[in-house]
C-alpha cells in the first residue's frame, strides 16, 4: 500500500489543468486604482479566483504556493482574491448580482439542544484533543457553550476514567496489518522524566508511548517488549545517537538492524561550520584593530601579534571551507538516489565515498571539528543500513522489471527516470522551490514510459512506494514529539507517572484516529492508513462516548 501514491504523474505534463499554459497567455494591463494590490490587474485577478475556487478533487496540490510564487503575494491575499471574485460571481438567473435588501427573518423558535452526560464528557475530550485546553479553561468553556460549568475534579476524574479505557483498548489493537516495520524512537521529557516514544514512519502509527521515570537501557528494553505484546513485528529502529539505546536491544535480546539518524549529526556539522567562520570573523577584527593600531604607531611586539592573528584568520577560514566540502560529501554518502544520474546508491560507494570522507575530517584540527568528528565515528558505522534493508526488496522488484523489459539498457533508463522522479520530488517536499524545474521535467519523462501502460506504471508505483518506505532517519518520532509537546506543557497535572500515562494513552488513541487535513496522508488517519480496522472513525465512540 502506498501512502504517496500521488506522486505518480498523470496524463498531464504540468497539472490536470491548463493552469499554467492560461497564466503564460495573459495579456499585460493597466494597474487598478482603490486596491491595496494595484499591480494586479483585472485578468490576473479572474484568473486567480478562477484558480482558488477550483474543488478541491480538481485543484492540483501546490497551486496555491504556485500563484503566491509567480504573483509574488501572499496565501492570505489570494484567498481574500478568491472570496471576492466567487460573491460577484454569485449571480440570478437574469445575470445581475444577487443583492438581498433585508435581512432573512429569524426563526421564532430556536433549536435546543440537551445537555446529557454523554454530551457533555463529548465536549471535554474534544476540548481536550485536538483543543488542547487546560483543566482550569474547560471549565469556563463549559460554560459559555452549555451554561453549565463543572468543577476541575470532575474533569480530573473523567479523564482519569478516559486514559484507562485508551489503555486498554491500545493493548488490545491488533498491529499484524503493518507488517515487518522499522521504528523510529525518541524521547520527549516533561522537565526532567522522560517519555518515551515508537512511532511507524510510514503511516505515524504510534506503536508505543509510555511514561517512565528515567531512560536507561532496562527501561528502553522493557518498552521495545511492550511493543512487541501488540503485535509489531519489529525489522530495524531508527534512532539518534542516544547512549542506552544499544544497550536495551542487547537487555532485550533483540536483534534488529539499527539505522542512526543521518540528519542530526549533519545538522550539527552545518552548526560546527558556522561556529568557526565566527571565530575567524572574531579574529578578523582583531586583526583589523592590530593593523590600525600599527599605522599610528610602529611597534614590533604589536606587528609579531598582528602577524599570528592573521595566521589564525587563514586557518580557520581554511578549515571552515575545507568542513563545508566534507560536510557535501557526507550528505552524498547517505543518499539513497543520485539526483544527478538517477542511479540507486550501492552500498559499496557509499560506504568507500564515507570512510574517505571520514578520513579527511579527522586531519582538521579545530577543537569542535574534532569533538565533532568524535561523535560522527560514534555512530557513522550505521548509517548505512538503509540500504541493506533496500537491497532485497529492489532485487525482487528488477526480476519484474526484467520481465517487462528485456533489453537492460532500457531497463536501466526506466529504473533511473523514475528514481530521479522520486528524489526530485522528495526535494519539492523539502520546500526547495528552486529545483522545481528538474521536477517537471522528471514528471513529464516518467509520463511517457507509463502513457497507456498499466503494468508499466505499476512497476513505478511500486518502486515510489519502495523508495518512500526507506527509512534513514528518526524525523517521524520528532514529528510526534513536535505535537505532543504543547500537549504536555498545558497539563500541569501530569507531575506523577500514572496521570503523565493516562494522558499519554489518551493522545495516542486520539493521534492514531484523527484524520490529517493536509498533506499526502490528507483525509485518511495512522489506523486507516495501516489497514487496522477499530470499527469506527470517532475515538471518543471507541472509548465509550458515542454521539447522541
């Protein structure tokens, strides 16, 4: 099953629409007087309202930020474009503008609604997730939506009742549809007790998330075990640079393949380079200062200083620019596609490109560069292990390949164009709009091998997918972590370990239902895209509250 299913291209080269062939033909007008955007121009206005107003089954993804680029405005002022164009486009069947002159006539009798139990503890769970109210602030919502407010240990207690129910019903989730999977696993701490976290990257299924009052190895163990008793199969985890984490697979006895995180670590070497550019910066007005001091006075133990800063300014902008082209190297060492050529990285090069590149960063001899190299040896041993997991499966998907496409040159061509595809569009989702252009063209050449050819798009389909379930990083736990954390900063209860739980089963019940609005998983919740069927898309059914 493919989550991203929709970055197999259409029939289309560009959009389902001819947006951009209508944008390229509109003509240039005179500037608009009494708008705060002047510069736009009537067409450009209908056009986009005409844009904006799509259905949203019909809008390509990215148009929006497509028009904010090209009309160099803002998402808000497009929107307030579409508004006004589709209440002037409201007309009566004669063609004249609908106008009401008064206003409609209110009704005599208003609906009521009951104010029941079940309601009621509707209303505080939903205030609760995805409203992230505080227990002092449902209260007063309480009372401005029913009239009715309850006290803070009432609320206390259904919630109390509400995390037990969400625990048991997580233990007894049947996990089997998701498979063999790799877990990414994290920590996120509430002031100093840890809470620890397994989360599918695929589909953000949290497989476990448990309270705990310290994260050491027999703690880590005991919550990888608790994740198997539901069913999870687990093939590999992918983890930061955390000590205790090795340690609890060998208290566990789990044997795993084990994926270290590739961007933190790099994302610390961008740190490091900036870091030294700044003390060279640092030495360079130093210098500077020196050298003003010496044309007012000439002095040789000022000249012999001045002389060993300049030294130090030339080393260290040396070694920052030398850090730079070894921290590229890195990032080429842990691809999984040649975005140039379109080639699926062997596991050969890229560990040769890295033991080299490694090599190099340890001749540097700047105190962070080299406390840096330290922890990059810690855990570059595994950064690789993506690419084994990928070696079997893509074998098995060559055999198929081969089959449709006998010549291996062809075949070869087909496996790149549509690798490059991926790797173009994985940096699109990355937000670097300017490789935009390679995207296109990628698209329009994976286009025609899968132009009315099913199996042949299947084979793209299925390595996408293939691509996209490589995991080589943690980002999916972080991504957790990233909502759960204002979560946690409103409950002021959560201090001892069995409310922080409760509250912890009640938002992986929540996150693991709740449906997301935007992106490539839009419409569609973890369960639903795992294939685990509860019964229902309403958690608060599934714990008990049904709507009444």
């Amino acid at each position: 099953m493919s989550v991203y299913s929709a970055v197999v291209p259409s029939a289309s080269v560009t959009w389902p629409d001819p947006i951009e062939t209508v944008w390229q033909m509109l003509v240039t007008q005179d500037t608009l007087s009494g708008y705060q955007r002047p510069d736009l121009g009537l067409a450009d206005r209908l056009f986009i309202g005409a844009v904006v107003n799509l259905s949203p089954e019909r809008r390509p993804w990215g148009s929006i930020t497509w028009l904010a680029d090209i009309f160099a405005t803002s998402r808000p002022t497009l929107y307030a474009i579409g508004e006004r164009w589709r209440s002037l486009s409201a007309a009566q069947p004669s063609g004249r503008p609908l106008q009401i002159t008064a206003p409609l006539a209110r009704p005599s009798i208003e609906p009521t609604v009951t104010v029941t139990a079940n309601r009621r503890a509707r209303m505080i769970l939903t205030l609760l997730m995805p409203g992230g109210v505080s227990g002092r602030s449902i209260d007063d919502c309480l009372r401005v939506a029913f009239d009715q407010g309850q006290s803070t240990g009432f609320v206390s207690e259904l919630l109390h009742r509400a995390g037990q129910q969400a625990g048991e019903i997580l233990k007894k989730i049947d996990h089997t549809p998701l498979g063999a999977v790799v877990l990414a696993r994290d920590e996120l701490f509430t002031g100093r007790d840890p809470n620890l976290l397994l989360v599918e990257p695929h589909t953000l299924v949290i497989t476990g998330l448990y309270a705990a009052a310290d994260r050491d190895a027999d703690t880590w163990g005991c919550a990888l075990l608790f994740t198997q008793d539901r069913q999870v199969q687990i093939t590999g985890l992918a983890e930061d640079g955390c000590t205790p984490y090795a340690a609890s697979c060998r208290a566990t006895g789990l044997d795993t393949a084990i994926q270290k995180d590739v961007w933190h670590p790099l994302a610390d070497t961008g740190q490091v380079i900036r870091d030294v550019e700044r003390d060279g910066l640092r030495a360079m007005m130093a210098a500077d200062k020196l050298e003003k001091r010496l044309r007012n006075h000439w002095n040789e133990a000022t000249f012999a200083e001045w002389v060993l800063v300049t030294e130090q300014v030339d080393d260290l902008l040396a070694q920052s620019s030398r850090l730079r082209f070894w921290r590229d190297c890195l990032w080429d060492a842990v691809e999984v596609v040649d975005r140039r050529r379109g080639e699926i990285r062997d596991r050969a090069i890229n560990q040769w490109l890295l033991t080299e590149t490694m090599k190099a960063l340890r001749q540097l001899s700047h105190p962070r560069i080299r406390k840096l190299v330290e922890r990059l040896d810690e855990q570059s041993a595994n950064w690789l292990t993506f690419l084994d997991s990928l070696a079997i499966p893509l074998a098995e998907w060559q055999v198929r390949l081969s089959e449709h496409f006998p010549d291996p040159a062809q075949a070869d061509r087909f496996q790149s164009d549509v690798a490059r595809l991926w790797r173009w569009e994985h940096t699109q989702r990355s937000g670097q709009t300017r490789w935009r252009p390679m995207t296109v063209t990628a698209r329009q050449r994976v286009t025609e091998w899968i132009a009315n050819d099913l199996r042949v798009q299947r084979l793209a389909e299925d390595l996408l997918t293939l691509l996209e379930r490589t995991v080589r990083t943690s980002c999916a736990a972080e991504t957790i972590n990233s909502v759960l954390r204002p979560y946690l900063n409103n409950r002021r209860e959560c201090t001892d370990l069995l409310s922080r739980q409760l509250f912890l089963n009640l938002f992986a019940l929540w996150f693991n239902m709740h449906r997301f609005e935007r992106g490539p998983r839009q419409g569609k919740s973890p369960y639903e895209l795992a294939g685990i069927n509860v019964g229902t898309n309403d958690w608060l059914t599934v714990l008990g509250f049904p709507p009444d």
